[in-house]
C-alpha cells in the first residue's frame, strides 16, 4: 500500500511526454499525435482525474489478474486430476 | 513505450497480434509447476499485488534529462517474481486495462505485449539468468546477486524493446527507421535508469521480507 501511495504522489510530477511521444513529437509535433486515428473512444477516457483513474486502474488490475490466475490455476490442476 | 493507434500499419500490427497470442498460449502451457500445486491459491494475492505495482508504477513518470520522462515497464520484474511465461499474460492483461483508459492503442496491444512483455519480460529474464551466473562466482549475498543482475537485465531489455519499437516504427513507414532507432534508443538509455533502480529494489525489498514469492529462484540458481 505504500508503495502504491509513492506511486500515486510522485507519479504525475512529470508532465512530459515519454520516449516514445517524445521521438513522435520531435518528428511530427504535437497535434499529429494528438490527432492519430483510433477505430475507438476508450471507454474510461472521460475520467479527466488522473488520481481516480488510478485508483479505478490498480483496482481493475487486481481484480482481473487475480481473476486470471486463480482460472489458470484452477485449469491447470484440474487437467492434472 | 506505449503504442498509440494508428501508428503502426495493418501488417505489422497483425503479425505481433500473431506473435503475441502465440507467445501467451505457449505461456499458459508453459507457466511454472507452482501453479499446479495444491496450494497455488496462496500465489492470488500477491499476484493482485503485483498487478497493483506494476500499474501503479507505470503511473510514475520520473524526469529524464531532455524534456522527456519515463515510466516503469516491469516486464523483467514480474519475470523474475512470476517466471517470464507468467510475464507476458500479465503484461498483456495490464495493457488492455490501461488501453481502456487511452494509455496505448487497442489495436496496438499486441505489438505494446511484445515489446514490453516478450522482450523486456522473456528476454529480460534471461538477461538476469546470464548476470546471476556471471555474479555467482563473487562472493556476494544471494539477494545482492539477484538484485543487481535485475538492475543491469532490465536496463538492457528496455533499450533493446526501445530498439525493436524503433524497428517497428520503421517498418510501418510512420517515421524512417534511420530516425526512428536510435531516438528510440537514445531517449530509453536514460530512461532504462529509472527501470534498473526500481525494478532492482522492488526485487531487494520483496526477498528480504518474501523471499519464496520469487518464485523463480531454482531457475536463476542463484548460489
């Protein structure tokens, strides 16, 4: 938890764009990035927070990883029986 | 490293797509023993941790010098923490969360899956076997061994999955592969700092107080 806590307070210091979007960036500028074509809206884009997106991530991720696991888990030692 | 849509052609987006779920097919029948065992439930939790981690972590966008920054990827961590075939499932689970908040294309999670799974996780995996190897003839602790030859495995694999992201850009024409490589490169040679320090102390940390959720352990023969 408190690693997660670290995370989430230092974790927009930087507004800058990554390695990737930066080489994007230096290349094209910013409004071509901004304007790639997706073939979808992300269905929790409309979050503009990004502490409750995060909260609402690392739940997520939880949830569907454990979920995952304990199938293939279950699977695993099922094809043993 | 996150691949947005449209950035890559049909062909190659396909072609990792295949790649990819071939990858997590054979890592599904080739996961380790441990979670066979009667008491693999035990694993779930910490596996929720993880998650946790690696998610949480990608959120934290260090400052690296040149007006850019970088993000944990965690590809060679959950490899060492869950075996590298565990690592692409779990990256490609986590990458289609984070695609649903627009962090990275829905069409791109199979090339966003190998580069940081396949290549940071598999490879960066053997990377740290090869380094444990190499410091197994020192005389230092076993959790010093791991935790450096995290540090130096992980740095190495993200610069190579920077590389291959470069390639990939390059092949798909969005921006000439002479420019597209070693910017990519260059940027990840910092970048990958960030990704060897954390990465090596989450695995210090989690083997000083949990060393048995490494479950890797006999693997890396770690003497």
């Amino acid at each position: 938890m408190v690693v997660i806590a670290v995370g989430f307070t230092i974790g927009f210091l930087s507004e800058n764009p990554d390695g990737l979007e930066r080489v994007l960036i230096d290349y094209y500028g910013e409004e071509w990035l901004e304007n790639l074509f997706s073939p979808w809206i992300p269905f929790l884009s409309w979050i503009t927070n990004d502490y409750v997106a995060g909260i609402i991530g690392v739940i997520l991720s939880i949830t569907v990883l454990m979920g995952t696991f304990y199938l293939i888990t279950r699977l695993k030692k099922k094809k043993l029986e | 490293m996150h691949i947005p849509d449209g950035l890559l052609d049909p062909i190659t987006t396909l072609v990792l797509w295949i790649v990819t779920i071939t990858f997590m097919i054979l890592g599904y029948f080739r996961m380790g023993r441990m979670f066979e065992k009667e008491d693999s439930e035990k694993l779930i939790p910490y596996i929720g941790v993880l998650a946790a981690i690696i998610f949480a972590f990608q959120f934290v966008n260090y400052p690296v010098p040149g007006g850019t920054s970088g993000h944990l990827v965690g590809g060679t961590l959950v490899a060492i923490i869950l075996g590298p075939w565990a690592s692409v499932i779990v990256l490609f689970l986590i990458l289609v969360i984070q695609s649903l908040f627009g962090d990275g294309g829905i069409t791109a999670i199979g090339a966003n899956t190998f580069n940081m799974g396949i290549i940071s996780g598999i490879v960066g995996f053997y990377l740290v076997m090869l380094f444990v190897r190499i410091l197994n003839n020192t005389s230092l602790k076993k959790e010093l061994k791991v935790t450096i030859a995290t540090a130096i495995g992980s740095y190495i694999s993200i610069v190579l999955a920077s590389f291959i992201c470069g390639i990939e850009i390059g092949i798909s024409g969005t921006i000439p592969i002479e420019i597209a490589v070693p910017a990519m490169v260059f940027w990840h040679i910092l970048i990958g700092i960030g990704e060897g320090i954390i990465s090596a102390l989450i695995v210090y940390y989690i083997y000083k107080t949990k060393p048995d959720f490494i479950t890797t352990e006999s693997i890396l023969k770690v003497k």
